[in-house]
C-alpha cells in the first residue's frame, strides 16, 4: 500500500546503519523526532467539494487527500503535520479519451479548474492545487494504462500516458524490448508526466532524454485534440511536440504517447572507479563523456558525498576493505567515487569499459574488483535512495535536492556557489546545514549539477517551512545568476516559476503565455504552474 504522507510502499522501510546518527549530529546537530498527525485527523480537515455531481468525479475525503499534495518538501511538511491547506474538490479517473474530453466540457460548463495528475512524485508543485474561488477538479490518469501499439520493426510504442514505469517497462520486456528511462521515481512516475515535466533517466546517456524518446501522441486541450504522428524527422515547420515536452498541464491533458524502444541489451551493469579528489576525476569524466564511448551512465561525487555515502551505506567490512585497498594507491581522506553504466552487446561492453578505465587512470583513478560490487549496489537501490527520507524524517531531519545544469567551464565555481548559499542561508538561527552534490547526467557540453542538503525540523512547522523557504530561495538565486537552468530534470511547477523568467527571458515568457492562452482560452488548466 502507498503511504499517504511520505515516499513509496508502506511495506518497505529504510533503516540508518550503525553510526549514521553520530554523523548527522556531527554535521547537524542533535534531533528530536516529530510528531506527526494521523490519517484521521487529516481527513477531519477535509471541506466540502463544490463540484456538480458527475459520473466521472469522485468526492470522498480519501481520494481528495491522496491528490491534494506531491513530493516537494512543502508536500511533506503539510502532509505530515496535517496542515494541508487546500484540497481538490474531486478527482477524475477516467479511462478513455472520450472521458477526457468529457471531463474538458464539464469543466467548461462550470468553470472548474483541471489538475492532470500522473503519478504524484512532482518535487515543485506541480500537482497542488491553488486558492481559487472556482472548483478544482483533479483528473488522475493512471486507468489510461494500456500498451495501445507495438511495432518491433519500427521500433515505436504507443501507451496510455498514464502508465507507471515499472508497468510500461514490463510490457516491453515481455516482448524483447525496452524505453530505458529510469527517473529516481521510476517507481510511481508516468509516461504522461515525464513527458510533461521533461524528464531525465539515470541511463540517459544512452537511451536518450525523454524528448529523445517521445515521438508523438496526443493531447486533448480546452481548444480541441492536438494529434502529433510519431515521423522520424521532419522539416516542416515547428515541430509540435517541443510545446508538449514541459507543458507541465497547462495546455491540455496528454493522453497517449508513442516513444522510440530498444531492444533488450545483452550487458546493463555498473561500475565504481574511485579517483584521489576531485578535480583529478572531474578532468577525467569530462574526457570520457567527451570521448562519446557506448556508455549508459556517468554519475561523480564529490568528496563530502563520497563520504556520506559511504558513511550511510552499512557494510562496514566491505567499506573497510575499500578503505584499505585505496590507502595503498593513495586515495585516502579526498577520494570521490565515480559510478558508470555500461549497457549494449557485450563486445561494446568490454570496449567501453577498457577505455575507461584508461582514461581513468592517467588521472591517478583506481578501479578495484570490489568496484563493480559497489555498482551493483547503487544499481539495486537506485529507487529506494527516496525512502531514506521518510526515515531521516522520523529521526527529526529534513532533507531536499536542488538540481541544474551548466557548461564544463562553470561547473566548479557553481557547485561551490550552490553549496556555499546552503551553508549559510540559516546563519540567522545558527543552523548547520549538511550539503553534498554530485554530477548527475554528463553531456560532451556540460553537466547537471545534483546537490542534497539536510538541516534539522524545527520545533514548530512553520519555522521549518521558513528554514526550507530560506534554503530554497538561496540556492535557487546563485544558480539563475550564475549560468545554471533553475531546472535540469525537475520542471518548474509552482516552486521554480518565480525563477523562469532569468533563463527565458521576457519575449520567451510571452511566447510560452500565449500558446497557453492558445490551447486553453478559459483558463481552466493547471493555473499558477509554469508561468
């Protein structure tokens, strides 16, 4: 079962290995567990629905509930003291286009706002729906999950948009194929909401962005059904899609999308080469990513994240041995871990693989037997890292990402600016602020930029929210004057809008409005997200 107010399955629990708590309150300082309010107490809170009876609509507290918040840090902090604020006055399942449709005219006809709701994971607000003297109907696509068309010659399938990761890729398997993309809420997230969040896979590298693999479908809009065919190229004109990619629901709902499969790879693992700091490893990726090997992923930490993560890892015996073994090359207090991915034929494979090593190695780079141990590790929990956050949670700590990308040449002064604004963004209370950051997704141009910062809840929840807001507001202002996007693979939702004009500028502002006000004349779709 889901849990309600936190990450994930409620049968699956993630538990801080021996040590964990002495370093947390080494980097943060001692905690106290909050307490948090029940599922009861939160449906009390729940207001009437000003919806019209609907065939379509449900209007019961619980499903109100479950769609009223995401995942942002916001989501969890009302979630978890129940002050949630404002709920959907209903939710929508429907399960055919012509539903769709049916839900944009009733909506028409009572001037009620629409939510697209996939599955729930957006970090920035995507999802939430704001104070409005009109009704907000939230429209949950998950029973529009069918695989529609599979045509292994072509390469193309057509799904539901409202599929989950897990299922779309099972269908695949089942026929020999695969899409590849593997967002770290790979778990929940759909095909309709990478589409429209612009979303990126761990395995980007070689599958491709979503915008990559997105090669046509559907949206219905206020205004009418917007249908793109899946060509492989085309000249004519603007192509369509790019108003669909990132149209985070403003524009219509995306109901079916067709996307460019794999084949089954003979070889997908992972890899750990461990480097002596990290300006040694930062050269050395840059020249494998540069050097465009058959590579499915690159992800680099820096040291403190080395350090965390090996810290918050258990296995102490193995991480023991790991420390033993580097000591003898030379890489000791400064060492930065580097995980690859390696996916393709297995003849590709061993290519790929000598090569970096070898490139790693003239960079002073160490790669050991027990490095693709801890590949395979970070491959096993790569969608549970979330889950750690309920438990630091219950442990009294808060815990966010911000994330961006920037050019080879920025990247290291940002990752300090970034770094430097979570350090001291809570000096007023005399807050520590735990903060670690690692290069995500590589590029032959530039990198994403991935930082994680953990600081403590307050005693009350509004100095909490205060505490995040102050962090939030920090990072986000030294990455949009420093040559950063305010989002790499995120979106902007509601808590990045304020910062989209500094990348777009004001004609592009303009240009993004009125293909809204295009799509959508009324007004009826996902207001306040976006712009």
């Amino acid at each position: 079962m889901r849990r309600w107010n936190g990450w994930g399955d409620t049968t699956h629990q993630s538990h801080l290995p021996a040590g964990a708590d002495d370093f947390l309150q080494t980097r943060v300082g001692a905690s106290s567990p909050p307490k948090d309010a029940t599922l009861n107490q939160v449906l009390g809170s729940v207001p009437n629905s000003r919806l019209k009876a609907h065939p379509l609509i449900k209007t019961d507290n619980q499903d109100r509930l479950l769609h009223a918040r995401g995942q942002s840090f916001p989501d969890w902090l009302a979630l978890r003291t129940g002050q949630i604020g404002i709920f959907p006055d209903g939710v929508a399942y429907p399960v055919t286009e012509e539903d769709v449709r049916a839900l944009i005219a009733y909506a028409k006809e009572t001037d009620t706002k629409l939510i697209p709701y996939g599955g729930g994971t957006s970090v920035v607000g995507h999802i939430n729906p704001q104070k409005s003297d009109q009704p907000v109907l939230t429209v949950d696509m998950g029973r529009m999950n069918r695989l529609i068309h599979l045509d292994g010659t072509t390469r193309l399938a057509t799904f539901g948009a409202g599929i989950a990761g897990p299922d779309l890729e099972a269908l695949l398997r089942a026929q020999g194929f695969t899409l590849g993309h593997y967002p770290q809420s790979f778990e929940y997230s759909t095909l309709g909401g990478w589409i429209a969040a612009r979303s990126s896979g761990q395995q980007s590298l070689y599958y491709g962005r979503i915008e990559q693999l997105f090669a046509g479908g559907r949206m219905e809009a206020p205004i009418g059904t917007l249908d793109m065919p899946p060509f492989p190229a085309s000249a004519a004109g603007p192509d369509l899609r790019q108003w669909v990619l990132g149209s985070e629901g403003r524009m219509g709902i995306i109901t079916q999308a067709t996307v460019r499969i794999s084949p089954q790879p003979e070889v997908d693992e992972f890899r750990a080469v461990f480097f002596p700091d990290f300006e040694s490893g930062i050269a050395a990726v840059r020249e494998i990513v540069q050097a465009r090997l058959p590579l499915s992923m690159l992800r680099y930490s820096t040291t403190i994240e080395t350090e965390t993560n090996l810290a918050l890892a258990g296995k102490r015996r193995l991480i023991g041995l790991l420390e033993d073994v580097l000591s003898t090359q030379g890489i000791k207090d400064k060492k930065t871990m580097f995980i690859f991915g390696v996916t393709g034929s297995k003849a590709l494979a061993r290519l790929a693989v000598k090569e970096v090593h070898g490139i790693a190695g003239r960079y002073g780079g160490v790669h050991l037997r027990i490095g693709k141990i801890f590949g395979g590790q970070w491959r096993k929990n790569r969608f549970h890292t979330p889950y750690l956050r309920n438990t630091l949670w219950d442990a009294g700590y808060a815990v966010d990402t911000v994330e961006t990308s920037t050019d080879w040449t920025n990247t290291p002064t940002l990752i300090a600016l970034m770094e430097r604004a979570l350090h001291h963004a809570l000096a007023d209370v005399g807050e520590k602020v735990h903060v670690f950051t690692h290069l995500s997704h590589l590029y032959p141009f530039g990198t994403s930029i991935y930082t994680t910062y953990v600081f403590r809840i307050a005693p009350t929840p509004d100095e909490t929210l205060r505490r995040w807001a102050s962090l939030k507001e920090a990072v986000s202002r030294a990455i949009v004057d420093n040559g950063g996007t305010i989002s790499h693979q995120h979106g902007v939702g509601y808590d990045h809008m304020p910062y989209l004009s500094v990348e777009k500028g004001e004609l592009g502002i303009g240009a993004i409005q009125s293909a809204i006000r295009f799509f959508d004349p009324n007004g009826l779709m996902n207001p306040n997200k976006l712009v």
